[in-house]
C-alpha cells in the first residue's frame, strides 16, 4: 500500500511538472498561428479576388489637405493621398478613382476631398488599370499578363483573356476594344467586345505591326485606334491612319516628325498630338489638327510647346493644360527617360487664340502624368510620377 500511494505521488509530480512546463512554453514561446493569406493567383489559375485580407488592418485616410490657388506662381502642392496609386482617373461624376498600391484596394476621392473606399476586396499586384468612363468598371491587368474586368456597382468580376492587351472602353463604357496578340503574327488582331469579354468580334488584322497602334476609342465613336504607316515611315515625317469600328478606310493625316502620341478633344473635334524631328531639336512638339470625319487633318498647327500628348488634359473643346518640363535635354523626344528629373510647370493653352498662361509651378521637383480637370473647371489634377501620389490644384477662386 505505501509502495502504490508512493509511486502515485511520483506520477502525480511528474504530471503536474510536465503541465507546468508546457503551460510556460505555451504563455512564453509558443508561436501563435500566422492568419491565412491568400496567395495571387498562379500563372495557369484564374484570377480570383479573396473577401478580405484575414487579419488586415484598415488604412487611416488621411485627412482632406487645400488645394493651391492657380495664381502663376511657385507654391507647395500637397497629396490628397499619401499612398502611391496606379489608374487615378477623373470619371464622368467628377469623382476622381484609383488603386492604392500599398493596400491593394480601389478608392474614390469625392468632390468634397473625401475619399471613400470602392470595394473591401483586396487586389493583389495590379500594375495597369484601365477605367469605364462613369467609373463603375475598371479592366486590371497583373503581372503574369492575367487580366479581369471588376464591376464596382455589382462587386463582381469576368476574366478577360491573357493575349489581350492595351484596353481602352467606348464612349458608353458598354463595349471594350483591345489588341489580341496570339503566339503567331497570323493570329494577331485589333477586337471589340463587351466589357465581361464575351461576343468578341475582330476588326483589323495586325500581324507583326501591334506595336505601331495605339489604341484610343474616339469621343464619337466612330474610330477605335490610331495607326503608324508602315509603308510611309520616313525620318522627318510619317502617315497616320485611323481604324474605324466598322472597318471604314479614313484619310489618314501626315505628321512632321516620328513618335506620334495623339489624344482626342473631349467631343472628337480635334487631335492633340505630340512629335519630335530634327527642327524641333529632337524634343516633343505639340500639335492640333481638326478630326472631322469629313475633314481630318486640317487647320494643322504647332502650339510651340515641347512637351507629350500624354502631359495634357482638356478642359473644353478650345482649353488645354499641360505639364511642361522645364529644362529638356536634346534627344528627349526620342528618349523620354531625359525628363524624369527635369521639374514640371503646369501651363494653360487657349486653342483659339493661342494664349499660353503659367498656371502653377511646383516649389520641389514633380514629374506631372496623368492630368484631368474637373467637370466643373475648377480642379486639375494629376499625378507626380516620382512618388505616383495624386495632387490637385484650384484653377478658379
């Protein structure tokens, strides 16, 4: 009996030793189970969007910063949002839309300066977002080439092709156009569909010039690309044709210089374009023509400005702003890498008279992209290239 209560009492201390021993480890070194992270989808899976991060935390939005008065002079623009962005684009409400990077979540910045999430899913890894005009759809393209169309009114999503690129939607958002680029040049073409991707019709063959079109549905709709003449591509000038969304065979316009970039006036009724050549120094040169379907290409002139097409915004059919670089080097047009540290000023043009007034110079060095000017005319924003943070500016008292 004293032997049983004995070893008894030796497996009561061993237990209690080892409880105690395990509950020190589970209090002190136990690691606590990491939340489950969704990985980005794999190459061959289809892009899905998880609910929400487990775990994540909510970003504090920052508070809503003044905008400077546009008053000619140098001033302190601040960012009316802190985190880099990807896709800020004003859509037809006014209300300026775009992808944090840093959270992996779309927002909308009101007309108030309020900033409103869009969606609580998190998108993993978007480096391109192409958006509908009213905003409510954007088409976002991954890095493994994986593309989906999001739908922010019905929080739903379509899986778009991998061999489509270079997106842009149709004056009514119902449609999209892009260039569907299979393995073989014989499989290569210009196409139109709806935005989920289905009834997908092809428009131009494309074989192996892809690269000499931009993609730019017109304001009327009428024409969905624009295209470099392969058979007219000279040193000093080249010929641009335009495709039409029927196939219709347009008179094409002749550009003094190479390097086209073109951008539609807000209704269709001219091209701004930009180009460069050796009377121009090799530095970008703007220009404007009249795009009347009857009359393409006339009223051509330069506007004297050394900068892209893709650093200015309309206003209205006859205002223009632009980001001008201040200092380019020689060979800027042909190289634009040679303005990422030339400082920016944002100039207004009037298109009728020719008037160029300086609206707003940085007080540090900004790289301006993606300008867009409120419905109203009395916001412009854009993006700083060298911190991607959106930043605007009050035209109007």
């Amino acid at each position: 009996m004293f032997n049983l209560k004995k070893i008894l009492l030796v497996i009561l201390f061993i237990v209690v030793v080892f409880g105690a021993g395990y509950a020190i480890y589970a209090v002190f070194f136990k690691a606590e189970k990491p939340p489950e992270i969704v990985a980005p989808p794999a190459a061959e899976e289809r892009p899905t969007i998880p609910a929400r991060l487990p775990g994540a935390v909510e970003m504090e939005r920052p508070a809503v910063v003044g905008a400077p008065l546009a008053t000619g002079g140098m001033a302190d623009i601040p960012a009316i949002e802190t985190a880099p962005t990807i896709g800020a684009n004003v859509a037809q409400g006014g209300e300026i839309n775009y992808y944090n990077a840093s959270d992996g979540k779309f927002y909308k910045i009101n007309e108030d300066g309020s900033i409103e999430v869009l969606s609580d899913k998190i998108f993993y890894n978007v480096v391109k977002v192409t958006w509908s005009p009213d905003g409510s759809q954007a088409i976002l393209e991954y890095p493994d080439g994986s593309n989906i169309l999001y739908n922010f009114k019905t929080q739903k999503q379509a899986t778009l092709p991998k061999h489509w690129q270079e997106f842009d939607f149709s004056p009514n958002g119902n449609k999209i156009v892009a260039k569907s680029i299979g393995m073989d040049a014989s499989n290569r073409w210009l196409i139109t569909a709806d935005p989920d991707g289905t009834n997908a019709q092809t428009i131009e063959h494309l074989g192996n010039i892809a690269n000499l079109v931009q993609v730019d549905w017109s304001p009327n709709g009428q024409i969905i690309a624009f295209a470099k003449d392969i058979d007219n591509m000279g040193i000093t000038s080249q010929n641009i044709l335009f495709i039409g969304l029927k196939g219709e065979n347009f008179k094409s316009i002749t550009v003094p210089g190479v390097k086209f970039e073109g951008q539609w006036s807000p209704t269709g009724s001219k091209i701004l374009y930009s180009a460069t050549s050796q009377a121009s120094n090799y530095l970008p040169l703007l220009w404007i023509i009249n795009a009347d379907l009857s009359n393409i290409g006339a009223n051509r002139r330069s506007l004297g400005i050394n900068t892209w097409a893709r650093k200015c915004a309309f206003a209205n059919e006859n205002t223009l702003y632009c980001a001008i670089p201040q200092n380019l080097r020689r060979g800027a047009g042909l190289s634009p890498d040679l303005a990422k540290t030339s400082p920016d000023s944002i100039w207004k043009i009037n298109l009728t008279t020719g008037q160029k007034t300086i609206v707003i110079t940085p007080s540090v060095l900004m790289n301006m992209n993606s300008l867009s000017v409120s419905a109203d005319e009395n916001y412009l924003y854009f993006v700083d290239g060298l911190t991607n943070t959106i930043r605007k500016i009050k035209l109007k008292i």
